[in-house]
C-alpha cells in the first residue's frame, strides 16, 4: 500500500501480548495523521466511522488527543478486559499528563554504614551508567529525591533519617531504595 508496515524495526508496532499500560502508552505516541490507519486496520469500526471521526477532528469537535484516546482504550479493551483499559488510562494520566510517579515502582536494598553521596546512589542503582554522567544528570536538574530536584553534586542521603528513598532520573526512571 506504500506506507510502513507495522512493525518493531520502525518503532511503530502494538504488540498483542504486551502489558495493557505499554498498549496504551504506544497508542498515544503514534502520530495523530497515522491514528486513523490503526483506526482502520486495528478496530472493528467501519471506513465510515472512522471517516466521520476524522471529520468531526478536522472541525474541531473533537481533539485529537481524546480520539487517540479512545482508539487506545480499544486496543487494551480488545486484548486484555475493559478495566484494564481504564486502569492503562488513569496510569497514563497520572505519569504523562499530571508528571507524578507511577503507580508501581522498582524497590532496591542497599546496604550503607552511613551517609552515601547521590552520585554514588545513581551509578549503584543502575540509574546511570558513570559517575561523570550521574554528575551531569544531577547538575543539569535532571535527579529528584523523594519528588525534590536536586542540583547540588555533592547531595547525600542518610539513612539514618529515613530508611526509604524515592528516586526518579528524567520523566520517566523512578527507584525505591530501601536502606540496610
């Protein structure tokens, strides 16, 4: 037909088995000009209705972003259950639209004698790959400490006053640590 096909090497593929939330989340990244292809082949809707849908975008009635809304609720719907849908779309909300934390997040044990520096933290956790770029990360206010942006490079966390640490590198990296 002369587009892309779907698929992983483009980045642009749904997969069938994959977790509600990721369904959900690569339904709302794809363009709002390709929404109307998934619409057509991933929907039961008919050539009309989505024509109509379409229409009813391009005067404004409806936005785009509740149209693709709809087309990923219906997508988690068809693969996985209705409240499935509506659990991938309070998720999506909160984490993309309101920035706060997931729902579910990785918990860590770390064990420290003492005081650790966050640059230390980071490369520990895996939450970056060097200590030279933990200090980018940091420096550039890219690191939150329990929701606080930190700037300062030489911050440490002290279990002693608190045994639990919510860490988020980016929009999208968050860790519990749990201290020992």
């Amino acid at each position: 037909d002369g587009v892309n096909k779907m698929s992983k090497s483009y980045g642009n593929y749904i997969g069938i088995n994959e977790a509600p939330d990721d369904i959900y989340g690569k339904a709302m990244s794809v363009s709002d000009e390709m929404m109307w292809r998934y619409y057509t082949l991933l929907t039961d809707l008919t050539n009309t209705e989505v024509a109509d849908l379409k229409s009813e975008v391009e005067s404004g009635k409806k936005h785009p972003r509740d149209v693709k809304s709809e087309l990923a609720k219906r997508l988690v719907a068809d693969f996985h259950s209705q409240s499935a849908a509506t659990q991938a779309e309070a998720e999506f909300t909160r984490r993309f639209r309101e920035h706060q934390a997931p729902t579910e997040i990785e918990t860590r044990h770390i064990r420290t004698d003492g005081a650790i520096k966050l640059i230390d933290l980071l490369v520990q956790t895996d939450l970056s790959p060097s200590k030279a770029e933990a200090r980018r990360l940091i420096s550039q206010g890219g690191v939150k400490c329990n929701g606080e942006r930190i700037s300062d490079i030489g911050f440490q966390i002290n279990p002693a006053e608190s045994s639990e640490t919510t860490l988020q590198v980016g929009k999208l990296k968050f860790l519990k640590v749990l201290f020992r």
